[in-house]
C-alpha cells in the first residue's frame, strides 16, 4: 500500500488540531483522476469547517454534511492546483500531465499529496485545465475567488459598481472583472489596503473604518457583498439604500457555491487574456499549515493564502 502526506483534522477546533501524517495513497476508479497537488489555499470555508464556528443554523446542516465531530474525510481543503498523475479507462477530458485546477466540494482532501477526482461536475467537486500563465499557488486563488465572484456577478452586471470587501480573494477578482466589462468600479476595504484596491483598477475606494464612509456612497447598478454576510460594517447597511431603481445586491453568500467547470474554462480565458491577475498575500509551507490557519483567522488577509504541497513539478 503506497502512503502519501496529508494534513488531518481529526475534530473541529482551533488551528492546532491540524496534525501531518501519512495517509493511504488514493487510487483512481475508471471514472476518475489522480491529481498530484501542488499547491493548495487556507481558504475561508477551511476555516469554518476546522472550526466549526457557524451559527447554529449552518452548523447543524453542515455537520450533516461534513462529519458530527469531525469531518467525515479528516483531510480537509477544497482548492487545489497540480498535474494529472494518471487516469481511470473512461476518462475523456484529461490525460497524464495535464494541469488543472479546481474545487474539491464536499469531497474535501485539497491537504494532501494526492487527490481523486470525478471528471464530471457534482457537489464533490469540479476542476479544469489551469491558466497557462500563472503558478499553482495563484491558481488555487483564480478556482476559489473566481468561482465565488463569477457566480454572483453573471446575474448583476452594471456600469456602476460597488464591490464591498474588494481586498480578499474573491474581492480583488471581482473589482479586475467589472473592470474587464467596462464598469466604474468603487471597491471597499480597510485603511491598510486602499492603494492596493487602486492598484486593481477600482476607480474610487471607500474605507469601511472610516466614521463618514456613508457620506461617499454613490448610486449603483450593481453590488457585490464579496465577504460574506459575517463580515459588516455601517457601510455595508447602508449599502442597499444606494441602488439605483433597477439595481441589484447579491451576496456571495446567497445560494450555495456552484461547482461548475465550465466557468473554471471562463476563468481560465479571462487570466490567459491577461483581463485578470489572481492575487497571493502569503505563500506557507505544507509544515506551517497551522500558522496560515492563524493567519487566515484574522479576517484580513489580502487575496489569497496559498500552501505550497509539493513542488517537483
Ligand atoms: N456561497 C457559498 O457557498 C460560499 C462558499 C465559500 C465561501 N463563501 C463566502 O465567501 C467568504 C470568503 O470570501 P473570501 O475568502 O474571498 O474573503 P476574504 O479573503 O476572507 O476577505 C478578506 C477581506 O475581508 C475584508 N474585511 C474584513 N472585515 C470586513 C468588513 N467588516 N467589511 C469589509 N471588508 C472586510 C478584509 O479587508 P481589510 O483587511 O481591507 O479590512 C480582507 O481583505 C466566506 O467568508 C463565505 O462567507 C460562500
């Protein structure tokens, strides 16, 4: 039996629960990849899923789904970028060596060496051929903040748009791409990341600490809650006051996130078009996943986290 590293999370608690250990090698079924992983991200979903700190009313239904005391699959992660290993006899989309991205879904197991996946897109997962232009560590961040931003703003397209939260992973994708259609963009964050949020095209930036941000909202089109509903501020209220008659608020916590490889290919278009950059703030070891958990914890991490798994490329 071939062994392979993985990171288990045995119980929900805090960072420290996440132990290295060896785990089985997984072996691909016909209908199935083997990916090896390259690069994996502390994504803000690890987070509740190690943690397990919801509301009671998402803690109940996702302990259902996920483990009662502890997650069903103890590798926990869902994104992930690496190169295809080898492939079960009915696989039609990829072959060996190919380099893909994706979502690992409810099938969780991004912590690890290596991962099976289905071809075909279902609640355990999707994935695609991964930009050509970026790294493995960016990836993971284009598969999570692009899914997440994709998703929500097909429907909701304007010409003036405000992103609340334009400083995480799926804010800054979401300021590059209503940009890319032509938007006037007004990103927020707070006071450390304002020039950054410029530096991504927004064309005004309101910080959300500021005691009369308020005053410096406009009429919009278009808003994107890019934080989710845990994250507010008196901005964030005052937000929906500001739409325009026909406008439109969504938050990307409105409906469940859909695994779709088809937009991973869109997404893919988009970085190869150079229309959008995927953003890292840190790049952590596999050894130091508690400390990217930690770090992750604080609410303020600039694009994405990535954890690098292996880099025999
Ligand atoms: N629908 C689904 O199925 C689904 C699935 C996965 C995730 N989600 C949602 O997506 C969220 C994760 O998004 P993400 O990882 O892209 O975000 P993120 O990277 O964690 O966002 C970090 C940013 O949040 C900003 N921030 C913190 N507190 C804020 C506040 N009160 N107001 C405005 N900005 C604030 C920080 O900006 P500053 O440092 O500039 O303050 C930081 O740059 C999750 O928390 C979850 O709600 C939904």
């Amino acid at each position: 039996m071939e062994t392979m590293k993985a990171i288990l999370c045995k119980k929900y608690g805090p960072p420290e629960i996440l132990q290295i250990s060896e785990s089985t090698k997984p072996t691909p079924t016909k209908h199935e990849v083997l990916i090896k992983i390259f690069a994996t991200s502390v994504t803000n979903s690890d987070i509740f899923i190690r943690s397990s700190k919801l509301p009671l009313l998402f803690m109940i239904p996702m302990r259902l789904f996920i483990g009662l005391t502890g997650p069903r699959n103890p590798i926990i992660g869902e994104v992930f970028s690496g190169k295809i290993e080898s492939i079960g006899s009915e696989i039609k989309r990829f072959k060996p060596g190919d380099k893909v991205y994706g979502f690992t879904g409810f099938s969780l197991g991004a912590y690890a060496d290596y991962k099976c996946m289905k071809e075909v897109d279902s609640k355990r997962g999707c994935l695609a051929i991964m930009p050509d232009n970026i790294n493995f560590e960016e990836a993971t961040s284009a598969a999570y903040g692009g899914l997440l931003a994709l998703q929500s703003m097909e429907k909701g397209e304007g010409q003036n748009v405000l992103i609340y939260g334009a400083s995480g992973t799926t804010g800054t994708f979401a300021v590059q791409y209503a940009k890319h259609l032509g938007a006037t963009v007004t990103g927020v964050c707070g006071p450390s990341n304002i020039d950054f949020v410029k530096s991504l095209g927004a064309d005004k930036v309101i910080d959300y600490t500021e005691p009369d941000a308020v005053n410096a909202l406009e009429t919009y089109d278009f808003i994107l809650d890019a934080v989710g509903t845990a994250k507010t501020s008196e901005l964030k209220k005052a937000c929906k006051k500001s739409l325009s008659k026909s406008g439109w608020y969504a938050s990307i916590d409105d409906s469940a996130l859909l695994l779709e490889s088809d937009r991973l290919d869109k997404i893919t278009e988009l970085i190869e078009a150079g229309r959008i950059m995927p953003i890292t703030d840190r790049t952590y070891p596999f050894e130091q996943i508690v400390e990217a958990h930690r770090y992750v914890e604080t609410g303020h991490k600039r694009g994405n986290v990535a954890i690098t798994v292996n880099t025999d490329y």
